[in-house]
C-alpha cells in the first residue's frame, strides 16, 4: 500500500510542479516550487528503497518499525499535497496578484511550514537508520548488506506491559556483584519482546550509579545485532568501536586487543538475536571470559541451546505469551486514552468487541498487540448500527482514504456520521450499500469530497429506491468510477455527461431526467458532452443519452444499452467504429416497445468478442454483419424469422451461442454437418422457442461441442450420438414476459 501511495505522491507532484513554474516569477514564492521538486526526489528515493527493503522482509519473515515509519510519512505527505493543491493551483491563476498577495503569501507560507515539518522527520528516520539503514553508496560486498531486523539499544518502548517484574529480576542480575550472573539469555519465540526487554535493561544497566558516586556502573557499553547469516569480524568490529577501543588497535589484531581492552573494564554487551552456537564461538574469541569485575552479557535468542551453551542453564530466562488480562492492557494503553479524551465518556461497547477479537488472533504476542493497536486507520468496514459509533472509534476521520458501509435504513441519518463525511477531507474510496434510501443532504455532503474518485451507492431493498443525484456531482472533479447499477432507479443530471476524468459509469436500469413541477431541469444546465476516458457505460439511458454523443466515447470497451432505440443502432453501425476498443457490446428494447431494424451493422467492430441483443426485432441476421471474431453471442427477443444458424455458423471464434426467449420464430432449427460450421463452438443454450418443433443436428456439425442446453423447449430432434451425450434437458417453472 506504501508503494501504490508513493507512486500517487510522485504523479501529483509532477503536476505541482507545473503549476510552480507558474508562479516562480515571484521570488518570495520560489520555496514553494523547491520544496516540491525536494519531496518528489524524496519520494523517489523512498519508493527505490521500500521495494528493496519489501524484498528482504519477506525473505526474513518479519514485520520491521521501518516499514511503518515510511507508511505513516507517505500518507502524511500525501494530506499535505491534497491540501495545499488546490490553493496552490488557484492562486497561481488569479488575475489581481496584488490584491491577493497577502493571501498567497500566508498559503505558501503554510505549505512550506508543513514541508518543513516533513523534511524533519525524513532526517530523524535517516539519522535512526530505521529507513534508509547504511549509506547510500553501492552495497557491493555481503559485509554492507543491511538486514531489516537489526534493532538498536537507542529506541526506547515506552508501552511496556507485563514486564514491570520481569525487569526488576534482570536488572538485579546485572547490577548483582555476584559472579554466576555473568550471561543473561532472553530465550522466547519472536514477536514476545525478547529486544524490548534486554533494551530495558541494557539503558537500566547503562544508567546506573555506583552507590554513593556520580560514577557510572559500567565502564563501557556495546549493542549488536546478530541474526541469522552474520559477518563476526564485522561484529567484534563493531563492538570494538561501540566500547572505545584505539582506532590503530582495530585495525590490526583487533580480536586480541579487543579481548584486552575488555579484560580491564567492566563492561555491559547485547547481543541481540543470536540463532547459533557457532556464531558465539567466534565472538568470544574477542570477549573475555574473566567475569569478576562484574561485566555482563545479555543474549537474546528463540532457541534455548544457544542460552545454555554461552551461560549455562540458569542464565535463561524462558519468555511466555501474555496471558488475557495483561494482554488486553497493553493494547488498551496503546489505544484507549486517545480516545477517551476525544470522547469524554468510556469506551463504546463495540470497540471492546472488536478488540476483544484482534487480541484473541494476536495469541499473546506483545509485537502483534503493539502493531494492531499501532495502524489508528486509513480503510474502515462498518456493518448495521456501527456506523452511529464511527466517531467514537475513529477520531481522525482525515486519515480515512476508504469507507465501505453496509447499513440499514436511517442509519446514513444523524449528524455525527455527516460529521464523519465532512471529516474525511481526504477520502478516495466510499460504498455505501444496504437497505437505505440516501437523502439529499448526504449526496451533497458526498459531493464535498473533492479526492474521491470511486463512489458506488447500492441498496438491497426491493421497495422503490430512487436515487437523486445533485448537480454538485460535477465538483467530484478526480471521480474515476460512479456506480448505482444497485439501486433501482436514479434522477441524473446531465452534468454526469461532462466529467470528463470519468473511467467506468455503472447506472441502474431506470434513468430519469430531474425535474421540478414536471419541468426538466436539465434545459437550465446546457452541457457539452466530454468523456473522452470512459471506458465502461453500463445500462446507458437511451432516452436521455443522444445517440450522436456516442462519437465522444472513443476509448470505450465495455457498453450496455438499456432502452436502445432506432437512432442508437444506426450510429453504432456507421462505417466508422464509435471506439476501436470496444469489447463488450449490450442492447437491450423495452418490452413495450422492440424497435426494428434492418440497419444492424457490427462488422467493423474487430475487438468485439461480447455481443447481446435483446428486445430488437431483427428480421434478419446476415453473417457479413455481425462482429468477425465474437466469442460469445446471446440473442434474446429478437423474432427471427430465418434460421439464425445459417448466418451464425461461419463465426470461427464463436465459443458460446444461447438463442433465448423467442430470439427464433421459426418451427424447424437445423445445423448442417459441412465442414467449418461452428468450428469453435463449445456451449449451446436454447430457451423457450415456443413455435419450435424440430431441432436438427448433422454429423459433423459443432465439432466441439461440450456443453448442450435446452430450457423449456421439446422439439423433436435429429441429433448424431457426439452432439446427444452432450445435451441436457431443462424444464422450468420460470415465469416470461410475453409480448
């Protein structure tokens, strides 16, 4: 999900960036063009990185602190940019720049204070290694490899739950005088807070005073990372530098310096993650072994052997997972007080409900607990009556980038979930779906959310459910996707046909101009149709569609026609082609009304692999006129009087054919056997001819046929053995319109 953010963050950036060459003619505002042009470099620089570090995550199973500091910095970057965008955008076209100068000075002023909060941030990841971990010089030795499961002494948790005594025990050990406390293990599974743990007390160890002195316990202090596949020599390298050993002594016999070094001071030493035996055998060759100084060793590991084998049995400290009760303080620590100050009373009971469920999956384990708690949200599910609680579980509601509600009726109705919408400024995705009836002022609340750009409204009421889209739909100005095919009917303004930036329109069977007093308002609202991106339009309105507009639909693939007249079907069989593209092709009749045509004309339609008509009368089906390589052929209604085989048997890519309800009048269907009939047929679905009587097949005809279906239908047939093993018969109770 960072990456898919990082790259949005790049694309708007190259248009923000135009936009500041607009105003680099004023130098007071020239900052605002160098802090874009920094966070595109920046953001490329942590895409490249994250796609490395993905890789080696993966590979090492973990789950690292990185990735989520990344995450939370590219989403934040990305309020920022949704911000200040628009501001910027306009006050770079204003005409009365002196007028407005002050204006412009305080927006540019805000967007640069924000940017300089980031560049902050990006400097401490870089400074704690937690992004971008080494140089960013060529790694070209194994040596220089960075792992993302190294973890530092220097990053303190603060949120340290069911350890309080645990610590007291390891500290006393430290700190004891008593020489069998020589090696410390953390031994547990991963995920239990073995690094937490020896991190406490490590800074514990480091931070103690000799009694009665300002002097510090320890004389020195080293933190190593281990993990599975180490460099020793770079380890001891590294402990070296970390305790103050000579840079000369490093740099020649350092393992014998090091172990004399240490053999005079009384030292503290992590070595965090160790997974072998062997690797301790070549570290200690540098550590000293005399321990009557006091010096101390802390090791964590998930297995036991390694423990016993550098301190012996009764240095191991076995970790367990929490049980309920401390598991559910922790992850309420982690979450509950925010809460609690932005709501003012106690926790609703649905998000002890929900929390409740995500520790029972977290099993105890305090890094799983701390992650679940530690994503406060940017994709949220609401289901029933949880949408009344939305304010309460989630305070910032402007992180929220999608929102997917399935509600009953009146739930869409109080003002706190108004609030919610109002909140998410930044929102990109909403579905609403269920059994409601959206009011206008939820439409108009919904039209305010200028970054979203897919919108469906669905509903699972068989009552009439129409829906009233406002004309502030316009103002949703990077909506890529609007589908209401769930929903019954819909009053649509024309405005819809001018949304240029539109992809995909999804509309319900019944489309009605909006109108006041039976007047149509849409004469009020003259529109230049523009959808010149739009590559899906299903149940296009006939009625309130012209059929020239089609011309503007070039880069279509996928239309459906609901109430297809005359005129439509004389465009979409011109010479030229309305899209080149088009794959999908649907016409549908009224059944009042089957308008007929002689017209028909889809042979230039070389993409066109989908074809359905349905309610048009076609008194014949010549084969020069149908689409050359369709796969897939569904006639429906259409009262054929000649034999539709005949002009469909020449189709070579024809893999699926149904003759639906009365799409033939004629009593006798036959399929000849000559060779190259139906060449790639593989499904044949006949349903309720009623005037059919015979149905005949010759050897040889529909060579590859697998699947033979006839519903309601019982002619007699002359069938050949290949073509019978093949066929099954269907009779239903199925209810048809007659017309």
């Amino acid at each position: 999900m960072a990456e898919a953010t990082i790259l949005g963050i790049i694309a708007k950036i190259s248009g923000e960036i135009a936009v500041s060459r607009i105003i680099k003619e004023s130098s007071r505002l020239f900052r605002v063009r160098e802090d874009l042009i920094w966070i595109e470099t920046e953001m490329r620089r942590i895409q490249s990185y994250l796609e490395d570090a993905e890789a080696k995550q993966f590979r090492t199973k973990g789950v690292s602190n990185f990735i989520r500091e990344i995450q939370d910095l590219a989403y934040d970057v990305e309020d920022i940019i949704d911000t200040y965008f628009a501001k910027i955008s306009l006050m770079s076209r204003t005409r009365w720049k002196r007028l407005l100068d002050f204006r412009n000075m305080r927006i540019a002023h805000g967007f640069v204070k924000e940017v300089e909060a980031i560049r902050k941030r990006v400097e401490d990841i870089k400074n704690s290694r937690q992004t971008f971990g080494i140089n960013e010089c060529s790694r070209s030795s194994e040596e220089d490899t960075w792992d993302p499961r190294q973890s530092f002494p220097h990053l303190d948790e603060p949120n340290v739950v069911g350890f309080d005594d645990l610590i007291k025990i390891l500290v006393h050990k430290v700190l004891d005088e008593d020489s069998h406390h020589r090696v410390v293990s953390i031994i547990g599974f991963p995920g239990l807070g073995k690094t937490t743990l020896a991190r406490k007390v490590y800074n514990s160890a480091r931070q103690s005073k000799v009694y009665n002195s300002d002097r510090e316990r320890f004389d020195c202090a080293a933190w190593i990372c281990v993990s599975e596949s180490p460099n020793e020599k770079k380890l001891l390298r590294d402990i070296a530098g970390q305790v103050g050993l000579e840079k000369e002594k490093i740099d020649h016999n350092f393992e014998t310096n090091l172990s004399e070094f240490l053999s005079r001071k009384r030292y503290v030493i992590v070595i965090d993650d160790i997974w072998h035996t062997r690797v301790w055998d070549a570290l200690k060759i540098g550590l000293p072994t005399n321990s009557e100084n006091g010096s101390r060793i802390i090791l964590t590991s998930r297995h036991t052997d390694v423990g016993v084998h550098v301190g012996g049995p009764n240095s191991v400290i076995l970790l367990e997972p929490l049980d309920q009760e401390t598991s559910r303080r922790l992850f309420y620590k982690l979450i509950v007080d925010d809460l609690q100050n932005i709501c003012k009373t106690q926790v609703p009971p649905q998000l002890e409900k929900i929390g409740e469920q995500i520790l029972e999956r977290c099993g105890g384990v305090p890094l799983a607990i701390v992650l679940a708690a530690a994503l406060k949200v940017r994709r949220v599910t609401f289901h029933g009556s949880d949408i009344n609680r939305c304010p309460a579980l989630y305070p910032k509601t402007s992180s929220l980038r999608a929102v997917f509600c399935f509600v009953p009726l009146f739930s869409w109705y109080n003002k706190a979930n108004k609030n919610l919408l109002r909140g998410s400024k930044f929102l990109q995705v909403l579905s609403v779906e269920g059994s409601f009836i959206p009011r206008r002022s939820l439409l108009i609340e919904i039209c305010n959310l200028r970054h979203l750009n897919y919108l469906k409204l669905g509903s699972t009421e068989i009552i009439s459910t129409f829906v009233e889209l406002p004309y502030a739909i316009s103002n949703l100005k990077n909506l890529l996707t609007l589908d209401l095919q769930e929903i019954e009917g819909a009053y649509l303004p024309n405005v819809i046909w001018s949304m240029k930036q539109l992809r995909h329109i999804l509309l319900p069977s019944c489309c009605i101009a909006p109108s006041f007093c039976w007047v149509n308002l849409d004469v009020f609202n003259p529109v230049e149709i523009s959808l010149p991106n739009l590559q899906t339009f299903y149940e296009l309105p006939g009625h309130l569609f012209k059929a020239d507009w089609l011309h503007k639909l070039s880069s279509l693939r996928t239309l459906r026609v609901n109430s297809v007249n005359e005129d439509i079907i004389g465009v979409l069989s011109e010479a030229s082609p309305i899209s080149h593209k088009l794959e999908e092709l649907s016409l549908i009749g009224t059944f009042r009304h089957l308008p007929e045509t002689t017209s028909l004309n889809f042979s230039r339609y070389e993409n066109l692999s989908e074809l359905l008509i349905e309610g048009v009368r076609l008194s014949e089906l010549p084969h020069a006129k149908l689409p050359p390589n369709v796969a897939k052929l569904i006639l429906i209604r259409t009262h054929s009087t000649t034999n539709p085989t005949e002009a469909l048997k020449k189709l070579q890519k024809l893999k699926f054919l149904k003759l639906g309800y009365k799409s033939y009048s004629g009593k006798e269907l036959v399929c000849s056997g000559e060779p190259g009939n139906f060449p790639q047929l593989e499904v044949l679905e006949i349903v309720y001819l009623p005037n059919l009587e015979r149905l005949v097949v010759e050897e040889g005809g529909m060579p590859r046929l697998r699947d033979f279906c006839i519903v309601d239908c019982n002619p007699e047939s002359q069938i050949p053995d290949g073509v019978r093993n093949v066929m099954r018969t269907v009779k239903t109770n199925t209810f048809y319109w007659y017309d």
